[in-house]
C-alpha cells in the first residue's frame, strides 16, 4: 500500500489561487492513477480532478474545469492541483487518493480509490 500526505491548504480571498501538493511513499507512485476529491461540511466527497500514471491524460470535473490543473511528477513521488480563479463554493476539505488499477476510465467516484490521505482543508472568503 501507499501512503499519502497532502499539503497546501489555506485561507484565500475569492480569485486568488493556491497550489496542492500530495507526497506519496514507496516506489509504486508511477503505477498508480491518482484523484483529487473535495468534501464541504455536510456533503458527499465530490470529484475534482484525476490523472493516469504516466500523466498523459487528464479529467476533471465541470464545476472546476478550466480553472484547476492535476499534473504529477512521478519522480518525486508527487501529486499537485493547481487551483486558480477560486470560488467560495470551493471551500472544503481536499483529499488525495490512489487508485491502484492499471486501465481507464478515470475513477470520479470514491470508490475507485483504494488509498488516501488525511486532507487539506482550503477555504475561500468572498
């Protein structure tokens, strides 16, 4: 198994930008797809963002497309969300996931995340 740090989480104003970083231990990081999902007080943990192994293709979800960015850097066994142009609606509690099988489609539910990590709350103040 795998496990997962996020980082890089904070109080922001409305249109500004804050950039995620998840950290990965062990050497199967490069095997794994990988997720961002977000979780307000109250709600189911919604999709944000995923990324095959390689990097090579993207999803995202709507309410955040255009706006957000995954990218990862396998040698450095990281995950990163890029998030501009932030809402207060974005506020929640981000969390990294693994996904440990090696075919597509992309996982935009929980479900198809076998690993997480503890979260990094991000909220935006209007």
């Amino acid at each position: 198994q795998v496990q997962l740090v996020e980082s890089g989480g904070g109080l922001v104003q409305a249109g500004g930008s804050l950039s995620l970083s998840c950290a990965a231990s062990g050497r199967t990081f490069s095997s794994y797809a990988m997720g961002w999902f977000r979780q307000a007080p109250g709600k189911e943990r919604e999709f944000v963002a995923a990324i095959t192994p390689s990097g090579r293709s993207t999803r995202y979800a709507d309410s955040v497309k255009g706006r957000f960015t995954i990218s990862r850097d396998n040698a450095k066994n990281t995950l990163y969300l890029q998030m501009n142009s932030l809402k207060p609606e974005d506020t929640a509690v981000y969390y990294c996931g693994a996904d440990r099988r090696q075919y597509l489609p992309l996982g935009d539910r929980p479900g198809a995340y076998d690993y997480w990590g503890q979260g990094t709350q991000v909220t935006v103040s209007s």
